[in-house]
C-alpha cells in the first residue's frame, strides 16, 4: 500500500518477501469503524464508548474456555491496509520524523498491531466475545489472543 511520502519519511526498497512465514486468521475484529473515522489509538477508542465484538472461525470455539467477562486480554491483530516499506514516520501529533520501531504507528515492515482490551460479553457458542474498545477498521483479520497477565505483562518495576 504504498502511497505519497511526508517530509522526513524513508521508505523500504523492494517489496516484502511472499515467501515469508505464514500465519493463520483466527477470525475478524468487528468494529464500528472504518478509514474515515477510526481512532488513532486505543485510548482514543475508549473515549468513544464504542465497543466492538471479536468473531472467530468456529474452529477455534473451544479455544475460548477459560475465559470470562470482564478479563483483560491482548489482541493481536493484522492492519491488512497499512504499508510495509516505511523505516522512518513523520506523524501529525510529534516535532520531527522517527523511526517506525519507536511509534505505534500500524504502518511496519509486518503490520503485526496489538491491544489489550477487557471482555464485555463472551458467547463460545457462536465462538466471538464483545470487547471494551479497538482502534482497527471493521472486518481487520485476528491472529490471536492471549489473556493479560499482570505477573508476566507488567514490566519489571512498575507499581502497575
């Protein structure tokens, strides 16, 4: 998806390598929001109040036991409609370009994005949960899900 670059952007040569490795959807993100109007970020998803639902191949329903309503856990989904080719970022909200592995930007060499996001509802059944809040347009591909542990999420150091 390459497109026109900002002021002190620098872009990848060549394009990403098709025979990389190979990752399985798990399912879909189904969110409120699409490229006119989604947030940047997932904070700014929060002060919305829009939730979203997360809907699985129903392979995986059996995956979803264990977890409950109200837990937090870690999203990790594919921004299928950003680029891959940029090394250095030139966002609106910062004074000067930096390097794409220092923003959140959804635009990497593998647009590999995650949010921890907290369990409204859960219906293993029709194997999907309602989630909190998403920063990802409607329909982004999900390639997995991990609950979110204080014990192990939370760097060394931190009063939480």
């Amino acid at each position: 998806m390459a497109g026109a670059l900002r002021s002190g952007e620098v872009a990848l040569e060549g394009a990403p390598d098709p025979d990389g490795p190979r990752l399985r959807l798990i399912g879909r993100i189904r969110s409120p929001w699409g490229p006119d109007d989604c947030p940047k970020n997932i904070a700014r998803a929060r002060e919305t109040g829009r939730g979203a639902t997360v809907e699985l191949d129903p392979l995986f329903a059996p995956a979803l036991s264990g977890l409950v309503v109200g837990q937090p856990v870690i999203l990790l989904y594919w921004m299928d409609r950003a680029r891959r080719d940029l090394l250095t970022q030139a966002p609106r909200h910062v004074e000067a370009p930096r390097g794409t592995f220092a923003l959140r930007s959804p635009n990497r060499p593998n647009m590999i994005s995650q949010a921890t996001v907290r369990i409204t509802a859960l219906d293993p059944e029709r194997a999907s949960f309602g989630i909190d809040a998403i920063d990802c347009f409607d329909g982004t591909p999900l390639l997995d899900i991990k609950p979110w542990l204080a014990t192990i999420d939370m760097p060394p150091g931190d009063a939480g």
